[in-house]
C-alpha cells in the first residue's frame, strides 16, 4: 500500500499531524513508532496496583490558546486542575515559584506584597546584561534564595551550573509578589480526564491512519512506498550525526507504590538541595484518581538515555542551525516537534506548531472541528 506521508513518532507532533492529515486533507497516512506504544512522553498506563501513571514523568495540560484547548477537546473530556509545586528547603515545604508566602514562611517574617517586592529589590544583585540562569534569578531575588531554590536544583537537572546555562532556563519560573501558588497561570488548566493515552487513541481513530509500534524509520523507509516524510525524531539522528550530536538530558524515573491514598500535600515536590533526585510526583493529584494506594514517582536526570531536554546553551544552539540549514535543503522531508527542532515546548505548543504544519503543506485551516464537533465517540 502506497502511503501520502510517513510520519515518525506518535507524540503530540505525529499524532496531531497524522489526524489533520487523514480526516481533513483525506491523506493515506502511515504513523510509526519506536516505542511499543502511542502518545510518546505523555503516555499514561494503570501499573500493577491500578494507579493511573505517567511512564515519562508528570504531563500537566496548560495553555493560553483556545483553538488548541478546543482542538484537543475534540478527543478528551476535561477534568480541570490546578498544578501546585511545594520545594523542600531548610527543613519546610515552601510554594514554587517563590511568592510572598514563600519569603514570609522561610524568614518568619509578616510582610505585604509592597513590603516583599521591596524585600527582593534589596537582596537583588542587579548585573547589567542578563545573559545566564544564575544572572535572572539573582538580579530579580537575590544570592540566597538563588542559592536555596535554583542553584543545586539546575545543577542535577542539567549537569551544569546555572551561570553555564541560558538565561531562558530560569526565566521560564516567575518571581511572584501576591500569595498565588499555582505554578501556572494559564487560562485553560485542564486534565485529560480519562488519560492522555486514551486521547491518544482517539486522535488516531481514523481509516487513513495505519500505525506501526516497535518500528524505527530506518527499518520501514525502504520497505514501504510514501510521498513526503514528517520527522518527529532527533534532527541530528536523521542526517546520521553528520555535524556531530545534539546534547540532551534524560532522566531515570524510580516508583513507588504505598499502601495509603494520599502521601503528598501536593502533586510535586521539589528537592533542590540534599537528595540525589530533582522532584517526586504523586499522580493522584493529577489524575484525580480515587484508589486506595498511590503511586509516586522520583526523578534522577542523567545524560544518557532517552532524549528529553535539549541544553540551552549558545553552541548547542549553533549547532542545530547546521542541521537545519541542511534540513531546509532537503525536499519531501518535514521536521517538527521538541527533538526535530531542538528546542524545549509544552505540549500546547507542540501542538499550535504540528497545526501550523499542517495549514502550510495542506493550504488548510489549522484546526478545523472534526465533523459534528464535540468529543469523538
């Protein structure tokens, strides 16, 4: 069977694309997978005592676009939920990012929003040119709370101390006056309430989508007829490294079941300082799960193993502009997505990314409703 596109990776990009390709544009489409599973990093499963789990580590659905809110909501049901983040400093569970309860808990003291602004202002370090991590958090904060919340946490998660690391890592956690605690602020905080998977499942129903598991592009490429390529792997893997790797950072996620129904105040807890691992997730709180034991997860950042992070830094970047120059040159081939970019997306915006994609080699709008609208049966 001849296929109009061979699509590389069912994650968000692949999938997203595979769908719009298929029900919309009426393309044959052949969606193929190393994993043997759909959904990529976001792919949840019940484990062995029935706790619904994230494999990859937690997935927390936020955006401030309706269309990809909607888009999305073709294929899930909504279950809304507010992400809160709690780190274990000096012995307490501070809010993350700090705020104005964070200061007053941590230094006994009873300030006002006015006050706490100007108790960040006196403890800033302002540098002129905020180029590194360590420059935006010390120039808003200060050196110890730096110290105290940042500093160790980006070490383990990035192999590299902050002040060798773009400033965008930091800047994307705000420094927060008032007393909100929710890690995000988005207008559509939201769950799928049956599991990304299960959305997944939905997204792919379609009879012009064949997806193949347990399959790398190396294998099929020669064994099957297709038109053009979507490429949702490693760009630097596509081209066999020919510039040399792309660096990354992965992770090794460590759970645990216990035989109660709740073990966290919150979802997340992050451990910047003493413990080898970053974070451990409690997934009932995401989920909204109701089962007698929970499952949490602890995350170890490593650099080997799957590729998660790209690493922002100027070189790395440079790097990447090699691999996409060749790629701009070479015809039938798309690159999309958090690897086949190098660059570090939420889940919405690997979605409005895979849309626009599509609206470009389809001359199609990018997010037109499935036929009767609605969540798809």
């Amino acid at each position: 069977m001849a296929f109009d596109y061979l699509i590389v990776g069912a994650g968000f990009s692949g999938s997203v694309l595979a769908e719009r390709m298929a029900r919309v544009a009426g393309k044959r489409v052949l969606l193929i997978d190393k994993r043997p599973h759909i959904a990529g990093n976001a792919y949840d499963h019940h484990d062995e005592a029935g706790v619904l789990v994230h494999r990859y580590g937690p997935h927390i659905f936020h955006t401030n676009s309706r269309e990809v809110f909607d888009y999305l909501g073709q294929f899930t049901e909504w279950r809304p939920y507010q992400h809160r983040v709690r780190a274990s400093v000096d012995g307490q569970l501070l809010p993350i990012p700090i705020n104005l309860d964070t200061v007053n808990t941590l230094y006994g003291l009873k300030l006002s929003a006015y006050d706490v602004e100007g108790f960040f202002s006196a403890a800033a370090e302002r540098c002129e040119q905020v180029k590194t991590s360590e420059d935006v958090i010390v120039n808003r904060v200060g050196r110890e709370l730096y110290e105290k919340f940042f500093r160790n946490y980006t070490r383990k998660q990035w192999g590299m101390d902050p002040s060798e690391l773009d400033a965008q890592v930091t800047a994307r956690v705000p420094v927060r006056t008032n007393r909100d605690d929710r890690y995000f602020t988005d207008t559509y905080q939201a769950m799928p309430r049956h599991g990304y998977t299960r959305m997944f499942e939905r997204i792919l129903d379609h009879p012009g989508i064949k997806v193949m598991l347990n399959t790398t592009f190396a294998e099929i490429a020669e064994e099957v007829s297709f038109d053009e390529v979507i490429y949702t792997g490693p760009i630097d893997e596509y081209f066999g490294y020919c510039f040399g790797r792309l660096p990354y950072r992965s992770l090794r996620f460590a759970f645990e079941t216990h035989d109660v129904p709740q073990v966290q105040p919150v979802a997340v807890i992050n451990h910047p300082n003493e413990q080898p691992y970053t974070r451990v997730t409690e997934f009932k709180h995401l989920t909204g799960q109701v089962h007698p034991k929970s499952t949490l997860v602890y995350e170890y950042p490593q650099a080997e193993g799957d590729p998660y992070y790209p690493v922002p830094r100027q070189e790395n970047a440079a790097l990447y502009q090699q691999y996409k120059a060749l790629a701009d040159a070479t015809p039938g081939v798309h690159f999309v997505g958090r690897l086949g970019t190098y660059k570090y997306y939420n889940m919405d915006q690997v979605t409005a990314q895979a849309l626009t994609l599509f609206a470009k080699l389809s001359g199609r709008p990018r997010a037109e409703r499935a036929q009767g609208g609605g969540v798809l049966a």
